[in-house]
C-alpha cells in the first residue's frame, strides 16, 4: 500500500450526521432569507434580474465579492498552493488584477449604456438581432463552464465532509446543488440571491481569517513559520517558494502559464454574471464604488489563500490532500479539520457550499436574462414581449440550465476547479472581452465585426480546449482513458484571446457600416458621462 493510501486512512471528517445537520441549518438560513427577498421581488425584469437597482456601492461590492470568490477560489486556488506552491499562488495573482482591468476598462461604460444583459450594451449601436443571439449564446456557454466548476466542487466538497467516495453517491450531490440552485433562482431572484452573496461574502473572508489565526497558532508562529514548515512537509522541498514547479518544467509548460496568465488577467471583464452586477446598482458613480469595494475585500481574501495554501501543505501534507475524497479541492477543508476540529471544518464546508449555491444561482440568473431579454424578446418577439412573460421565460430557463449544469459537473468530478473557472474566464476573454472593448471605444466597429468577434473567440478557444490534455491524453484529462487531444496547452487563451480581438478586425472591415452614426455618439457620450443612464433605468 503507498503512502498516499496510508494517508488518506488518517483523514478524519467527523459524524457525518453532524456534518449533515450543519449543512442543513446553512441552507434553511439562506433559504429563508431569499424567501422573504421573494415577498418584495415583483414580476417585473428589472426586479428579477437585477434587484431593482437599487442596492448601493457597498452593498454591490460586497455582493460581486460573494459572487467572485467561488468555489475556485476558496477550494481550487488553495489547493493548488498547497499542491504546488508559489505556481498555484499565481491564480491568486490572476484573479486580484483582472478586477482592476475590469474597474479601468468597463465598469463604469457598462453600467451607463445598459440596462439588464451584456448585450444591451453590445446592440446599442448594432444591429439588435444578430448581435443579441451571439451575445446569448457566448452568454450561455460561459455560465456553463462556469457552472460545471462549481458543481464539481461541490461533490468533492460533500464527498469529503461525508466520506462518501462512491463515483454514483458523488453523482447526487451534484445533483442536489443543481435542484436547490433552481429553488433559489426562482424563489429569490436577483434580490435574493444578491443578499445570500453579501451573507456568504462576510462568512468566506471571516472563516479564512480565522483558519489563518489558527494556523498560525498551531505553528506558533508567523507566515514565515508556516512557510519554514510547508518546506519541511513538501516533497519538493524549497521549490515550493519559487516558479517552475508546475509551469516552468519546459517550453510547454511555460506557454501554459502564459496562457493561464492571460485568461485570469482579461477574463473577469468578460464574465456576463460579475458584468450583470453593475446594474443592480442606480448609479455609475455606485458602479465604480462597487469595484473598489470587491478589489478591497477580495485582495484580503487572497492574501489569507496563501497562508491557507502554504498552512495545508504544512500542516496536512499533499499526499493526505490528493489521496482524500474531493482531491486537491480537499486541502483548506483538512486544514480547518487540523487547526480546528472536524465540527469547525463541517462549519467551513457549510460555508463553502454557501458559496457554490450563490455563485451558482448568480450565474443561473445572468444565463436566463440572455435567453429571456436578449433571445426570446429581442430576437423571437422584436421588443414587444412583457416584462412577466420575460420572467417566465427566464424561470423555464433556470430549470433547463440546472438540469445541464448537473449532467456537465458529473462529467468534470475530480477536475481542479481552479483549473476549471480559469478555461471559463479564457472562454470570456477571447468571445466577450473584444466585442465589448470595440463596441464602447472603437466608432467604426459595426455588427460584422461583433459576429466575427463573438464566434471567432468562442469556437476557437472551444475547439482548442476539446482538443486539449485538459479533455484526453493525460491522467488528469476529463476522458484519461480517451486521446485525441492535438493542441498541447491546457488553456487556449494565447491562441483564442487574440484570435478574437483580430477576428473583430477583420469582420469590420469586411462587414458594412451600419451607418448610425448618431447612435454611435450618443454611446460615447451616455458612456463617459452617464448622460441619459438614470432615465434609462426607470423605463
């Protein structure tokens, strides 16, 4: 028997009942706090979709902060430091700085030219039709990816916690986060499910400060008493603290990095559902406080993955942590076990799966927003759908995307969820982040250009990542048993990201005018100077 086997024999999670119990108590908290967020959501869109508008700069950060910080940035990013150290902190890296790329690029522009969806900003100027779908289907795919991280981290999450190391009863936890994410979706809302976000966001940070405190008072020390013992406990020794252990191996690998990098860097401001949140605030000038606010909360909450990171290599191992059930996501959750007790960690994982839950139901919202404002009344009624019948709409589409999410995230159990968000956020950058760029600062950019932009980014960063060792041709593949991977990097972002800036390029100039001029300028001013946004808003 190896070393791992032994090491994960020692892994003690507690009563599963207790386990349980805590869980339940969590989700009758929140469950009760977007029921009564219910009584004050009305059938309109505006409601629906983004809360009214009507929370302030605070609040909104706090909520993108619960939103953002996912279950690959608690569980994923944690686990890949501990696994492989200063190259894992690098996600940690990626993360904080694409918030400032998405302050100084599109908070504010977005939030004065739209009103419910991405794409309201995208056919502002273009034409409506085309774009709209495109913008719907880029929209869709993204919240997938996205969705299916998630839910792989929640049947590691739960698996851990409950022992459960059965593929079929891991199968059913994903399951059963896709059933409450449709409750909370549709009992809640936007309203509801911003509330759970600024509940789940305090909970996260206040949890990781505390496993953070109490690692360092296991190692009676500071943050340089948990790296001394990281090194000591590491089988790679000291190059835990330098780059190269993952990424620095061969040219390959560096590409990769690069790659990563990149996705990280420009994909937060093409996210649909941290895009969606800007206008659940009345103003730009709340827009931009939004942003401060999340950068804030969320660079404190990275720097404590570091020592969470660093603390579980330390004081767990990383053959305990990738011989548990859950794997690489298991490591914060044994850490809080160590320095805390199996009855904190079951705290810490109701507190996790709080935060997939919200997540979950924030990317469930975005994804039916497109359906229902950009395909259903844009697209298949021309504009003259109600408001009601675009709720039901994006309630018949909460349900269907549940039920995908489920089907995709039994598909991706066992991948690092860190690793997953990361082909999300490339996916975002290559389709959404040109297109956006172009339509806000670019005159001449016309709609051929937006199609070209949009398709060109999604199918290919699609078909490089199908054809990539992320799906076959290696052990950690989603198919390890299949190989007909042709791309060598993990991450299509090098490739894709500008792949769609320069697809956005040719299609303009390939593409006719869309000869308004008007609308043009009066984007650039709504824009830069918010302009006409406040009246948009109450229509």
């Amino acid at each position: 028997m190896n070393t791992a086997l032994l090491a994960a024999e020692k892994v003690d999670t507690g009563n599963p009942i207790l386990n349980i119990s805590i869980f339940v108590l969590f989700i009758i908290a929140t469950l009760t706090i977007v029921v009564r967020a219910t009584r004050q959501t009305s059938q309109k869109g505006s409601d629906f979709y983004t809360g009214g508008a009507s929370f302030s700069g605070w609040q909104n950060g706090l909520a993108i902060s619960g939103d953002y910080l996912s279950a690959a940035a608690f569980l994923g990013v944690t686990g890949a430091i501990a696994i492989s150290g200063y190259d894992g902190f690098l996600y940690s890296v990626g993360f904080l700085i694409a918030l400032l790329v998405a302050l100084v690029l599109v908070a504010e522009p977005l939030r004065n030219t739209g009103r419910f969806t991405m794409a309201d900003v995208l056919s502002f100027r273009l034409n409506q039709r085309p774009v709209r779908t495109a913008a719907a289907i880029s929209t869709l795919t993204i919240s997938l990816f996205y969705l299916i991280s998630q839910m792989a981290g929640a049947g590691g999450l739960v698996a851990l916690l409950l022992g459960i190391e059965g593929k079929m009863a891991q199968n059913i936890v994903v399951a059963i986060v896709g059933v409450l994410m449709i409750i909370y979706v549709l009992l809640g809302g936007m309203k509801g499910t911003t509330y759970v976000q600024m509940i789940k966001a305090v909970l996260l940070v206040g949890g990781s400060i505390v496993i953070a405190l109490l690692t360092f008072f296991a190692l009676k020390g500071g943050f340089n008493a948990v790296l001394e013992a990281a090194v000591a406990n590491h089988p790679k020794g000291e190059a835990i603290l330098g780059p190269g252990l993952k990424y620095g191996k061969n040219t390959l690998t560096k590409l990769d990095f690069i790659s990563l990098g990149m996705a990280l860097v420009f994909g937060t401001s093409g996210l649909p559902h941290v895009l969606m949140r800007f206008y659940t605030v009345p103003t730009a000038r709340e827009a931009r406080r939004s942003v401060t606010w999340t950068i804030g909360i969320v660079a404190l909450f990275f720097l404590l993955t570091v020592v969470m990171g660093y603390g579980a290599a330390a004081l767990v191992g990383p053959d305990t942590i990738t011989a548990a059930p859950g794997g690489v996501n298991s490591a914060v959750l044994l850490l809080a076990a160590e320095v805390g007790g199996t009855i904190f960690m079951a705290i810490i994982s109701a507190i996790a799966f709080a935060t997939i839950l919200a997540v979950v139901a924030g990317l469930a919202i975005t994804a039916s927003a497109s359906v229902a404002h950009d395909l259903y009344n844009s697209v298949l009624r021309n504009g003259q759908a109600t408001e009601e019948e675009q709720v039901r709409v994006s309630r018949m589409t909460v349900v269907v995307i549940g039920i995908l999410a489920i089907v995709l995230g039994i598909g991706a159990m066992g991948q690092n969820i860190a690793f997953l968000v990361a082909l999300a956020f490339g996916i975002a950058a290559a389709a959404n982040l040109p297109t956006i760029l172009y339509s806000l600062y670019w005159k001449r950019f016309n709609t051929t250009g937006a199609l070209f932009s949009i398709y060109g980014g999604l199918l290919t960063s699609i078909v490089l990542i199908i054809f990539s060792p992320a799906v076959s041709g290696a052990e950690t593949s989603m198919i390890p048993s299949a190989d007909f991977a042709w791309f060598p990097l993990t991450n299509p972002s090098i490739i894709a990201i500008p792949a769609g800036f320069l697809l956005g390029i040719i299609g303009t100039y390939i593409g006719k005018p869309d000869n308004l001029p008007l609308k043009a300028a009066e984007m650039e001013v709504r824009s830069l100077t918010g302009v006409g946004v406040e009246k948009a808003v109450q229509h």
